[in-house]
C-alpha cells in the first residue's frame, strides 16, 4: 500500500511557550503529540479510505491501545464511523471493523477567487460538494468582478453561499461552520487580509472581516495555489511523493513548493513565484507591478496574440523555466493544473519542451492533475480540512 506520511502534520504551526516550568512544557509536547497522532489516523484514512483499527496500527506505528483511545474519541466527536467488516459481514465482537470519515458532520462554504472566474462550492471533509434538492451537487461559479468595490463583490459571494445554503436540507444547514477562502497573490493568514490579489485588487481587502459581517463564521483564507497544494497533499500525488513544484497555469501562472510533505514558507510568509521571475528585462508590465515577468509571457491573453510560430517560442521559455527550477528543487514530481494545464494539446507541447533541455522532465516526471473534477473549489475545501483534522 503506497503510504507516506511525515509524523508532523503538512502545514502544521508548531507550538511554542515562553518560560514555564518543565511540567508544563513537558505537557504541551504530550498535546502536541496527540494532535498529532490524531491527524496522522484522520489523514491515513482520508488518503485511504476505510481501514480497521489494526491496519492503522500497522502502518502509522502507533500501539493498537492508543489507536483504539484515538478512534474512539474521534467516532465520538463525528469524524469517523464504523462501516461494518472487509468482507461486508458485520458481526458482534469481530475486531476487524472497518472505520470510514462521517464526512456530512463537517460542511464549509469553499470559495476560490481568480482573475476569470470566481468558484463556490459547499463541501464535507472529503473535500466533495455535498449534494442538495434532486441529488445535485452545490456548487457553482461566475464570472470575477473587479470593477466593484471588494466589499460589493464579497458581499455578492456571501448572497451566492446563502443561496446554496437554502438547497441543503435544513437540518444539515447548523453543521456549516467555516468560510475557506482562497485568492491570488499574497495573503496575510494570520489576519485574514488579501494583500495584494493579483488582476483582481490592488488595495488591501480585510477579507474576514467583510464576510463575517455577512455570515458570522470563521474565516480561513489562503493563496490558491497554496490552497491547492493543500487539496494535492491531501487527495492527490501528495500521498505518495513529498517532493512537488505545484504550477498552475490559467490566467496567469502561479506556483508552491512541498518539501517533505510540507508547503515551504518563505520570506514574509510568500509562496513560490514562478509566473513573476524576470525573463524580459525591461518587458511588458505584470500584475505584479515589475517588468518582463514569465506570466506576461504565457499567461492566457499573451498566448491568443501570438503567432504558432510565437507561441511555440513562448511555451519554450516556460518549459526552460520549469526546468530550471526543477534543477534546483529537484521535486519528485511536477504537478500541472488550470485553464490552460487542461488543454491536452498545449500540455503535451510544454512537457515536450521541457524534455528536450532535459529527458528526466517528461511525462513521467510532469503530471496533469489529479484533482479536475472537483472543480475549481477543491483547493479551499482542503483548506479547511486540513484545518479540521489538525484541530
């Protein structure tokens, strides 16, 4: 069975205190180490599907005691449920009980801004909309309006949630306890606030602010492409591969790095920017206020000016960026999603490129996503359970 899995949740916050005496210290560690232990169950069968309470031992390397203490805690407070035995002949008193999420328990409002298109989907703990009236899943999208003031557009995605909210049968609706939040560019995490969105914003937008106004929730918020580096670690290559350059390719292109299951941080808490390095000295204006950016070279509106002859010279320096950054991340693999990642045609030119400067970058290496049919919304719905289970 293809597990792996660091003991340390992905995007975990380590605890730390001040002073204090080594009781406590020693107290907080024991804490910390159950909340791990309990992501570690919760992530294992998220990435697996349902398992017995041995088979969990087995592989996380925790004692048959303390997941059976975990477990129990968990079905208690509606993460997980039994699911009867392997062979589907549930008895009393048979230990191979097979244990799945209780995914319905958990619901959030999973939003995704992007230049073009603004998705909104009302998701479980598998990160799946969650179906209303006739069976149909509750998602839906629109076109992004940055012509209005933030405020005005955030309302109208608050109008859109209550709209899907009014589908749900009402006595799920008191289990919707978040609004997960993923935009452009960079964020402040910690205060909820959009620093710079991209094509979308230029002025800083206090992002939970405006929407808890409106829905008296809690608000996470994220960078998208990060956010779908959480979705790819949870639900995609991440569960097998811990080394990956996520590229998203769209509108503009966007990139994060995992390092040992982990999205790598960096100055001012930045994700990786592949779409802004400097290709073009001098070149046309980026969204991002410099010059000559690789974005403004393959974005979508700069590939349906071209030529074939442009074209294929322009998707030659992405694919020699890529390669280049590869070169000196060495990721077990690349991840490709968006707008542009899904057109088959172009997909296949650039990870032709990419293998002519260097064989080991071919479609072994550079993968198309996964995670298409979940949509648009599947990276803050991850978001959020990444949230939930390290909780």
């Amino acid at each position: 069975m293809g597990f792996c899995m660091s003991l340390q949740p992905a995007c975990s916050q380590v605890l730390t205190w001040e002073g204090g005496s080594a009781l406590n210290k020693a107290g907080m560690n024991m804490e910390r180490v159950r909340l791990q232990n309990r992501s570690l169950i919760l992530r294992y069968i998220l990435n697996q599907g349902a398992a017995s309470r041995k088979e969990i031992a087995a592989v996380t390397g925790l004692t048959q005691a303390s997941v059976t203490q975990i477990t129990t805690a968990l079905i208690e407070e509606g993460y997980l449920k039994e699911a009867g035995t392997p062979d589907g002949k549930g008895g009393p008193g048979r230990r191979e009980i097979l244990l799945t999420l209780d995914s319905g328990n958990f619901l959030t409002f999973a939003v995704n801004v992007e230049p073009d298109r603004t998705t909104v989907g009302l998701c479980d703990l598998t990160g799946n909309a969650v179906t209303g009236d006739g069976n149909i899943p509750l998602s839906t999208y629109f076109p992004t309006r940055n012509d209005i003031p933030p405020k005005e557009f955030l309302d109208s995605i608050c109008s859109v949630c209550r709209q899907l909210e009014e589908q749900l049968p009402e006595s799920k609706r008191s289990r919707i306890e978040c609004f997960s939040f993923a935009i452009t560019g960079i964020v402040d995490r910690e205060n909820g606030i959009s620093r710079h969105a991209y094509g979308i914003w230029e002025e800083e937008v206090n992002v939970r602010s405006i929407i808890k106004e409106k829905m008296d929730l809690p608000v996470l918020i994220e960078n998208n492409v990060d956010a779908y580096s959480i979705a790819i670690l949870l639900h995609g290559t991440g569960k097998k591969h811990t080394e990956i350059l996520v590229i998203k390719w769209g509108p503009g292109v966007g990139s994060s790095v995992i390092i040992d299951g982990q999205i790598y941080r960096g100055r001012h808490e930045k994700t990786a920017e592949l779409g802004h390095m400097i290709m073009v000295p001098g070149g046309k204006k980026c969204v991002c206020g410099r010059r000559g950016c690789l974005e403004t070279i393959v974005s979508a509106r700069a590939l349906a000016s071209y030529s074939e002859q442009e074209r294929h010279k322009a998707l030659n320096t992405f694919a020699r960026s890529i390669v280049n950054a590869g070169t000196i991340l060495a990721p077990g693999r690349i991840v490709l999603y968006g707008s542009l990642a899904e057109k088959e045609e172009l997909r296949t030119e650039l990870i032709r490129e990419c293998a002519s400067y260097d064989p080991s970058f071919g479609e072994k290496r550079i993968l198309y996503t996964s995670l298409s049919d979940r949509g648009r919304y599947i990276g803050p719905a991850s978001l959020y359970i990444m949230h939930r289970i390290q909780s």
